[in-house]
C-alpha cells in the first residue's frame, strides 16, 4: 500500500530515514513538510478542551499525560511482556497509594491507551474509584469532534515507554518520564528502530513506584532538566519547530494538482 502513494509527508531526512526502514518505497516520496496534526501542540488549548471533555476543572493543578504503546496488535502479537492489568508494569505497584500521591501534590494525570487496549484498563480504573487518574478514551474523542493532538499540550509532563508520541511532545520541551520495564522482552517481541534506548531517549527510567514519584517531583519542580538533550534531539528529529505545516501541506498539494492540470492539458 505504501508503494501506492505518491507523496509521504515526513518531519525531516531522520524520520524519513526511520520510516523506510519500516516500509521501503522510494526516497523521492517522501516530503519534509512537518505533520500537520503537531501544529495542535502550538494552537490549542488543552487545558481548556479537557475540562470541557471531562466537565473538570484542573485549575492549580499540574497535568500529566501517559500514553504507553501498544501491547497487542489486531492479530493477536504480543510486544513485551507488561502485564496490561498493571498501569506501569511495576512489581507491586500500588494505585491507592499512587492516586494519593498525585492527590497531595495537586496533580491529574490522564491516561490515553490504544483504543484495542481501553476495555482493558478502563474496568480496573474505575472500580477502584481513583480520583486523580482518568481515563481519556476514543469514544470521547469523537464524541466531542477532537483530535486527540488538540489535547497533548495540557501536558506538563508526558509519561511514555516506547510510543514515538515523545518525537512530536519534543517541540514543546517539556519533561518526560520513561517507564521501559520490559525492555529486554520488548527489543526481543518488537525491536527498536533505535538503539542504545538511553542514547534515545532525553529523560529519567523509571522502574519502581518510589522512583518514578520522585522524578515526577523532580521533573515538574525544574522542567529545565534534561532540556538540552531535549533540544538536540528535537533538532535531529524535526526541521520544522512550528505550528505551520498544515500550511506546508496544503501548499504542496497545490503544487501536485497544478502539475497534475498541466500533464492533462
């Protein structure tokens, strides 16, 4: 199917690079243009599209957000080995304790999963009636017209493992907090399309519960740290810092159709 395409959008020759290493077609398809859905990150008002969502207010409160990858694809693969039942994957790790925690230090945190993967943890969450963690679901979304981009930058802190959401979360420079507790098992089921993951990726591994509320603290009390590495792997990963490639886009596409016009004529 990718080989059928005339034109690939791409954020720069890096990702351009990642991308045929996945996929294979000729480079002169791809584009550099930026992704449209990141001019959000620099446009929108998160904060104010999830309390309308939520019918919350998260005034005074700093916001996390963790987006995980998938664990499971439509043909029943597993990547990794993170029990989908346990929110982080950390050995014991304790939700009542951990929603206290987000609770004495004014702090929400929004979890958005692979809609395939929702059902699973969207049951647990809300029996046991956590008030600091909320689930933000695909049915919401559409519900209310949004794209999830539209609500990325309410984040003050992203909370990932091994999604590439954190490429796009880099043009905010913000903290994110990495949570790889199956790394081994995940290079082994999935692979990375980069390696060394710590060479990669600009911020604290997290393993256990204690650790990761401390770099939660320390990440939200001084967003400066791990900036700069932020910021060169920013500049690797986009040529483009700004919320205007919907324009780039569109002015491609009308470059394609006028050259289209003069062949037929």
């Amino acid at each position: 199917n990718w080989s059928k395409l005339d034109v690939i959008a791409s954020y720069s020759q890096f990702y351009t690079t990642l991308l045929n290493a996945c996929y294979g077609v000729s480079w002169k398809k791809y584009m550099v243009t930026g992704m449209p859905r990141n001019d959000f990150l620099f446009q929108s008002d998160g904060r104010k599209i999830l309390a309308s969502i939520f019918k919350q207010d998260f005034h005074g409160k700093k916001i996390l957000f963790y987006m995980p990858t998938f664990r499971k694809t439509i043909y029943g693969d597993a990547n990794g080995s993170r029990d989908i039942n346990n929110l982080f994957g950390f050995e014991n790790f304790d939700y009542l304790a951990f929603d206290h925690f987000l609770n004495e230090h004014r702090i929400h945190m929004i979890v958005k999963l692979h809609p395939l993967e929702e059902s699973l943890v969207a049951k647990d969450i809300i029996e046991k009636k956590l008030q600091n963690i909320t689930l933000l679901t695909e049915q919401q979304l559409k519900a209310e017209d949004i794209e999830l981009y539209e609500t990325l930058n309410a984040a003050d802190l992203l909370i990932t493992d091994y999604s590439s959401v954190y490429f796009d979360y880099l043009l905010l420079d913000r903290p994110i907090i990495y949570v790889p507790v199956d790394l081994e098992e995940y290079i082994e089921t999935r692979g990375l399309l980069l390696e060394p993951y710590d060479a990669w990726t600009p911020g604290p591994k997290c393993l256990d519960q204690a650790h990761f509320e401390q770099e939660i603290i320390r990440n939200l009390t001084h967003p400066e740290t791990h900036s700069q590495e932020r910021k060169d792997l920013c500049r690797i990963v986009h040529r483009y810092q700004d919320g205007n490639s919907s324009f780039r886009v569109w002015k491609l596409i009308a470059r394609l159709m006028s050259d289209d016009k003069r062949e037929k004529a």
